[in-house]
C-alpha cells in the first residue's frame, strides 16, 4: 500500500473525509503545489518534520515561511530539534519527504501550526504522496491534528 492509500485508511479511522487530488507532474515543493492548484504559496500547508527528543515533531506552516528552528521552536520545544533525515522522517510519519500530511501519522507526533495559516479561507495539505493534496480549512486542520498553534516563522 502506497502513502496515499495509507494517509486515506487514517483518515477514514478518524472519520475525516478528504477529497484529495492527484497531480501527476508532483506536487513535492510549495511553489509546485501552488502551480498545479493555481493558487498563492502561502496557502500550501506544507509539513516540515524535526528530530524530537521523543517523537518526531511535525511543523505544518505556510508555504511562503521559512521555520525558525535556532530561537522560536527552540523556545517553544525547550530545546533545538534536529533536522530529520529522510529515513527518520519515513520511519516516524509513514512517509516519504514532499508527501508528509499535516496529520494521520503512523507513529505519535507532536504537531504545531503557524498562526498565519488562519489568515487564509482554504489551505491545501499532501496527503501521503508527492502528487498528491487535499483543501482543508485551517479550523478544521487544528481541530483534526490536535496541533499547538504558535508564531515559528523567521
């Protein structure tokens, strides 16, 4: 079963129903979503995962932020997280990097959101693929992750 399939079986488990969408020239990058989709970068939800000290930590910001891992995560986590690896981000989400979704995660993961994804109506998710995303309201997003919401931009 591929990450799509997957993230579609936990989202059924969580009684969500997503209606994603398959863009077969990728969707891997923010600027590449925003392509296929016709809409501004910073409506992309993109996942960024860092190395926690017990579980991965996933950061859904918006497509046109950059994370502040050195001062804001640092205060927000009590301490720095590392950069993932591209195995450690497969073996503590259940997928690939350009395919993370902003929740239905296979292992525990500590979520947080940028504040400045509830500037916008509708923002857009990967959904277990690099080709593949899903709109979401960020009120809906916060509800269904169960993420903090903080300021971790640069």
């Amino acid at each position: 079963m591929g990450g799509h399939e997957i993230w579609m079986a936990e989202c059924k488990k969580m009684y969500y129903a997503a209606e994603p969408r398959r863009y077969e020239e990728g969707t891997r990058t923010s600027e590449d979503a925003a392509n296929q989709l016709g809409c501004d970068i910073s409506h992309i939800a993109k996942s960024i995962v860092f190395m926690g000290e017990k579980c991965a930590i996933i950061v859904i910001t918006s497509g046109s932020n950059r994370v502040d891992r050195k001062k804001k995560l640092k205060k927000i986590l009590g301490y720095k997280p590392s950069q993932a690896s591209p195995e450690y981000v497969l073996e503590s989400t259940g997928y690939a990097i350009g395919g993370v979704p902003p929740f239905g995660h296979l292992k525990e993961t500590e979520i947080i959101m940028d504040e400045d994804l509830f500037n916008y109506e509708l923002i857009w998710g990967a959904s277990g693929t690099a080709d593949t995303v899903f709109p979401i309201t960020p009120e809906e997003l916060l509800k269904i992750s169960g993420a903090s919401v903080k300021d971790v931009k640069q």
